[in-house]
C-alpha cells in the first residue's frame, strides 16, 4: 500500500491506494480529509516580557509542570544526598566544598550550559558582577565558591534563605543607613577569613542589554582596602535569553522561578572573568566602582555588538528613574487628529 501525506493551507490530506481486496471486496481507493484548526501566532516575545514585568503570572501548560516537579525533584535529591556530607565536612575542616557543587547542580537544572573566558582569583577577591537573575547567584558560586552579598528579603524566603545561609551569604538592608556599618564589619570578617566575595553593586536585577550606575555602600569595606586584597570585575553574558530570564519590573520571583525551570532546553551563559586590579590604585570607593563599571561596560558592549542601552524600568529601591523618549512635536501647519 502506497499513502501520501499533503499538506495544503490548514487541511490535512490522507490519501491511500488499496491493491487487492478490502473488507468490502469492491472499495480499492478512498480519499480522507481531516479539518485542522488554525494555530494561533505566538505571543509577542516583547510584549510577554512587559506582562510579566507588571506582575503577571504565567500560564503553565501540564508538560510545563511535568518539567518543573522533574528538575525540582533532582535538586531535592542532590540536597538530601549533599547535606549529610556537608556536616559530616564541617566537623573535619572549614569550607565544605558542598554548596559549591550544589550551586552547579542548580545552574544545570535550570538549564544553564556556562562557558567562561579569564581565570577567577581564589581568595582575598571582591568580585563586582552585573546582575540579571537569581540565577547569577549559582553561575558564579559554581565558579568561584564566593560568598555573596544579598539583600535582607532573601534571608526571610523558605530553604532559599537557609540555603544562602550554608553559602555564607551576608544580608544586607540596603535601604537602612544605620545596618551600613555592621554590614561593612560583617564583610570586614568574611574577608579577613580570606574568603572571596561577590558583590552585584547595581543593586538590582535588569536584562543583560543594560548596565545601570554602581552603588558604592558595599565598597566602604575598601577604604582602606585589606593587605592583599585585589578586585575583579566580571560580566554575566546570557546573549539574547537575558532579555528573557531577567528578573525585572514588578514580577514576583516565584513567577521567574517557574519560567525558567519549565523552558525546555538549555541556554548559555558565558562569564567573563575580567583582569583584576589593586584597588590602592583608584583611592576611595567611588574611583574603585567607577573602574569596575568602565571595564564590565566595555565588555559588554563588545558582547553585544553595541552600547549598553537604557534600562526602560523604573527601580525605586536604588533611586534609578527610566528615561522616557522625548515627545514628538506637532508641526503648526500638520492636521489636528481627530
């Protein structure tokens, strides 16, 4: 039997030629057609961005869930399997190399593929890093075991905070001027531990197409810096997919979450591990931030083909307002619309 399969417009076309007998004896050719409904064009990638930017959710579909119950179900294990050996390591010796690996099995259950380019410094480092996503937090802990500086909310959220715990993290309120300096002692100690730490100075999360001013509180801890110590600045580069995962506008973070661990597929993320530098050679904080930022923009603008454009949200929190485009004026002599 010979059958040919057509597809023209939205009808499918089955058609069959019998040779020999059928149940009927004297059916040898019939033609079937099945009417298809028309697919809808997909949402607009920029306008489901700005949904999820003001807040709303997003609609899961069924393989969806099936995907996320799967990777969350790996990381439980790989958490119920890690923990007993961390404690087990902590009554030895310091620093487990558990959440290190842990932060990796994250990154590729999220289905993040990092490359990076340059070699991180092991110790006595502050890295200073661009900021997209949650995500950055596993990126750059898998490759370099940092401690991170996070803000105080992230503390407060269920196994997330305890979690960020067993990484060393140190909670900061960014929008307390009193906590500065306990926060700066903190710090004081974790790099006085000889520890490595990250600090994301934007302040917040934009789309990887924008870098926004550095603010400079977190960096009183180099003045002066410790005997040592160096800074290294790094550039997170999702391509185009940082548009996509960036944790932006007003989107709760359970929402991000569910996004990114129903995608199929993986992405990339490439870390740029840029040169270090001595900080005793840009005095005071504000010299130090502005260094790091000219080195990550310049970075990322080669990444992108293109300067940095400006980020279109505004963020509150760190005092940053959008700029808007200028309106287009009216000739006198043009029409009124009506």
């Amino acid at each position: 039997m010979s059958k040919k399969l057509r597809l023209p417009g939205n009808r499918l076309r089955l058609k069959a030629r019998g040779h020999g007998r059928d149940v009927t004896g004297r059916l040898d050719r019939f033609r079937l057609s099945i009417r298809l409904p028309r697919r809808k064009p997909p949402a607009d990638a920029d306008a489901l961005r700005a949904a999820w930017a003001e807040g709303q959710s997003i609609k899961l579909t069924l393989a969806e869930h099936g995907r996320i119950a799967r990777r969350v179900a790996l990381l439980a294990i790989g958490l119920a399997l890690g923990l007993p050996v961390h404690y087990a390591w902590r009554t030895v010796r310091y620093g487990s190399p558990i959440p290190r690996l842990f932060l990796r099995l994250a990154a590729r259950c999220a289905g993040v593929r990092v490359t990076r380019s340059g070699t991180p410094m092991r110790r006595n480092v502050i890295f200073i890093s661009n900021h997209l996503s949650w995500l950055d937090i596993p990126v750059i802990g898998a490759a370099t075991g940092s401690a991170f500086v996070a803000k105080a909310e992230l503390a407060r959220a269920p196994i997330v905070g305890w979690l960020a715990r067993l990484n060393r993290t140190i909670f900061v309120e960014r929008e307390s001027r009193m906590a500065v300096s306990t926060q700066i002692d903190t710090m004081q100690q974790a790099i006085a531990d000889a520890w490595s730490v990250t600090i994301f100075p934007e302040g917040t999360t934009t789309d990887g197409q924008s870098l926004l001013p550095f603010k400079t509180a977190m960096l009183r801890v180099l003045e002066p810096p410790p005997e040592g110590m160096l800074v290294q600045p790094v550039l997170l580069d999702y391509g185009k997919m940082g548009e996509w995962i960036g944790w932006i506008g007003n989107e709760h973070g359970a929402n991000n979450a569910a996004r990114i661990f129903a995608r199929k597929g993986t992405f990339d993320c490439h870390v740029h591990f840029l040169p270090p530098f001595d900080p005793r050679d840009f005095p005071g904080r504000k010299a130090i931030a502005a260094e790091c930022r000219r080195r990550i923009e310049a970075a990322l603008t080669e990444a992108l083909g293109a300067p940095p454009r400006p980020f279109a949200y505004n963020v509150g929190p760190v005092g940053y307002v959008a700029a808007r485009e200028p309106e287009v004026a009216t000739p006198p002599d043009a029409p009124a619309n009506d």
